[in-house]
C-alpha cells in the first residue's frame, strides 16, 4: 500500500506538522491557501484528506488523482502498476528515449514533473506539451516515409515503359 503521506512526498506537495501525531496540514492547490492559511487537512494514520474550504477528499489514491490532475482509475494505475498501466498513458508518454531524442528531446522525459513546480499548474501545460509532442512524432514519422520511398524510387531499375519512351 502507498501511504498518503508517500502519495504528497511523490507529488512534491509539502505536509506540515500539527499537535497532533498523525495530523498534517497543507495549503490547499485549488483553493489557492497561502501563508498561515491551511485548507487542507491529512490524516496519516486514516489515509485521508480533506478541505475545509472547498471540501475536496478522499483517501490515497483519490489525493494522488487530485493533485495529478487524472482519473482516480489513473492514479491507481500509477500507484499500482500492472500490466494495464499503459492504457492509461497518452501515446506521447509511449515514445522511448531513443526515439524522444531523434525528435530533439536529448535530455529527459519533457512531461515529468519538474522539481519545485506545483503539479496542479503543471497538469495543465502537461496535456498540450504531449500532443505537441505526438504531433511532431507522427510529422517526424511522415517524413522518414516519404524520404524512404524516395530513396526507393532513386534505387529502382527503370521501368521497361520508361526505356521504351527513352528509346
Ligand atoms: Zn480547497
């Protein structure tokens, strides 16, 4: 099982302390909490979370889905991988690194999450990052195609029509 308290470490999402053991508060990201402001409220030893304000909660895998931006089915997936794992990816996310790099993306995965960037506004610019991505992956694949039957048509012995109009 992944602890609520892994599931806020994974996301980059900071806890702090209360008096209480167990108790932890946090600044919620969609009611946009600040400073001494604390919304949100995770218990460690039930596994939950909830907002006072906007009254967002859940257990584990629901927190994980929350602050992801995904499907509850998603973040299970995430949490839980099995072999229906990649159902659930977008196809950009399929792409290996080898074939990340050919498009020009040398150093890492674009869509992972950057340290120190809230994953609530991350989630957004994610989406349109990986179809960018795709598109160019499929633009890129187009034209390796075309080129190919290029090279192909150059290579091909002449056609015996072709003689016979040269003749
Ligand atoms: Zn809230």
């Amino acid at each position: 099982m992944v602890s609520i308290e892994e599931v806020a470490a994974r996301n980059g999402f900071v806890l702090y302390p209360t008096s209480r053991p167990g108790q932890w508060k946090a600044h919620c990201p969609v009611c946009g909490d600040k400073g001494r402001d604390f919304h949100l409220y995770v218990s460690s030893v039930k596994d939950t979370f909830y907002c006072h304000k906007c009254g967002e909660k859940g257990g584990a895998v629901a927190f994980h889905a929350w602050l992801r931006g995904i499907s509850f089915e998603a973040a299970k997936a995430e949490m839980y991988p099995q072999g229906t794992r990649k159902q659930n990816l977008h196809p950009a996310e399929r792409l290996t690194a080898v074939q990340l790099a050919e498009l020009g993306f040398t150093t890492h995965k674009p869509w992972r999450t950057p340290k120190g960037v809230n994953p609530w506004e991350w989630r957004r610019h994610r989406k349109a990052m990986l179809d960018w991505v795709w598109e160019e992956w499929q633009e890129y694949e187009r034209f390796k195609r075309e080129q190919t039957e290029r090279l192909m048509c150059l290579l091909a012995p002449e056609e015996p029509t072709t003689t016979q109009v040269s003749v």
